[in-house]
C-alpha cells in the first residue's frame, strides 16, 4: 500500500450552519444540546466512512452540550474506524470539552499531544504509521488560533516539529489563507507541499476563504486536493490522496483489524 486517502474536517461541534446569521440565532447550540447533532453527525460519518485518515476539529469528547456524547467515538464507530483519538484542548468540566480528534483505518504507533504556544485551549495531535522499510509517516492535527500573533507563534512550533518528522501531513483548520506571511514563511522553511489559494473552504455556503489545509513533507506526493460539496458545518471538507515515496508502502494494509485507541 502507497497511497492513502486523508480527509480534513472543522465539524462545528455537529452544528450545521447555513448563512452568517446562523452564528447568533445558533449561538445557544454551542453551550446546549440539541438533536440535530447526532443528525449531522450521522451524515458526517457517510462521508469520512471513505476515507483512510481523517482529522476532525470542533468536536466535544463528552459535555453537556453534546448530551455526554463523545463525537470522536461517534464518528469512529459510525464509519467503521477502528482507531481513534481524542485531544482535549479546552477542558470547561462537564459543559464543554473542546477537541481534535484523529480517525484511522491504520494501525498507528505512538501518538503525541502537543499544547500550542499562545493561550490555552490550541493544540496538535500526531500519530506516527509505520512504514514498512522501519521509517513512520506522521500525520498531524491541528487548529490554529484565531489572532495573528499567536497563529505565527504556532506556525513556528510546527516548523519546528516538522524537522523532527521527515515524513510529515500537518492537516486542519489553520485560520488563515494562503496569503497569510506566517503560514508561507513556515510552508518556505519546512519545504511542505499543498498551500493551495483554489482550495476555499469558509464559508461552507459560500466558500471564499482557504482557511483549511492539508501540508505534506516534500518527499510525499500530492496525487489529488479537491474540497468536498458537504456543508454541515461553517467549513467544508478537505481531502487529499498522498503518494508515499518511491519504494516506501505502509507495514500493513489498510483495513479493520484490532481495537480503537483512545486518549
């Protein structure tokens, strides 16, 4: 096996957003449960279902407003992942518990927390898939802060990563385009591949911005990058299928085997 399908994904907590508005009428959604969650969640499944590795944001691992549902194992179980990972990144007790969240048909190896320069509250996530030569493919999530500052001191922690991991895919939801000086200036330093300006994923119902990207180690190869038409969110999907290097495939095949991993 030497490609593999990735997905990116910001959930929005399973809160479909259809218009600006949607952010104040909806605003209660945010701190309360409501059916329409597990609904949408539910048709979020159908989607990633077709997918190898797929890395989600906003997601609760179990709240109050999720009604004590943890997405992640929701999404996993739904799609039929047998791995899976949560990361808390804002812990509120029992009304909110703020997460990135990794899915995957792979067996990983290790798995690492990373807690983002800048306020608490941002972090990444990075699992590591062996390789069949001895060597890992780590995959990475991320999302970013809101503010540029903060955003540039992260995009630098992940430059720095990314020296650490030859093979590398940093994937999220970035809160930033590809004109922003800090995401190009860390693309430029690590030689990462698949800052792409046509890829505009916010707003899910009228996509103007590429807020969310998929990066990969120049050794990997990029063999497609489409935007998914499935707005349940403020943002839409963003996929890629990744060519591993000449002559490197995955230690195993990617299919159901053994049991989910959690945090």
């Amino acid at each position: 096996m030497q490609q593999l399908k990735l997905l990116s994904y910001n959930v929005q907590g399973g809160i479909f957003s259809r218009k600006y508005s949607d952010y104040v009428t909806n605003s209660w959604k945010h701190v309360l449960p409501h059916p329409e969650r597990l609904v949408n969640l539910t048709r979020i499944a159908q989607l990633i279902a077709q997918f190898d590795v797929v890395g989600v944001q906003e997601v609760d691992a179990g709240s109050l407003r999720s009604a004590n549902v943890d997405q992640i194992q929701y999404l996993a179980r739904q799609g039929a992942f047998p791995y899976w990972y949560r990361q808390v990144n804002r812990d509120l007790g029992p009304f909110a518990q703020h997460s990135n969240g990794i899915l995957s048909r792979l067996r990983p190896g290790p798995v690492t927390e990373h807690k983002l320069p800048g306020l608490p509250g941002r972090g990444a996530v990075v699992a590591e898939f062996p390789l069949a030569d001895g060597g890992n493919l780590a995959i990475g999530i991320v999302h970013l802060a809101l503010g540029w500052r903060a955003r540039k001191r992260q995009l630098d922690y992940l430059a720095t990563l990314a020296e650490t991991h030859p093979l590398l895919v940093l994937m999220g939801d970035f809160n930033c385009g590809s004109d922003s000086r800090s995401l190009r200036t860390m693309v430029r330093r690590t030689g990462m591949q698949g800052l792409n300006p046509t890829l505009k994923t916010f707003p899910s119902w009228r996509p103007r911005h590429n807020l969310d990207h998929i990066l990969i180690s120049a050794p990997l190869r990029i063999l497609s990058a489409h935007v998914i038409d499935y707005p349940l969110s403020d943002h839409l999907p963003l996929s890629m299928t990744l060519g591993l290097p000449p002559g490197r495939s995955f230690a195993e095949p990617a299919q159901l085997r053994g049991q989910a991993f959690s945090s």
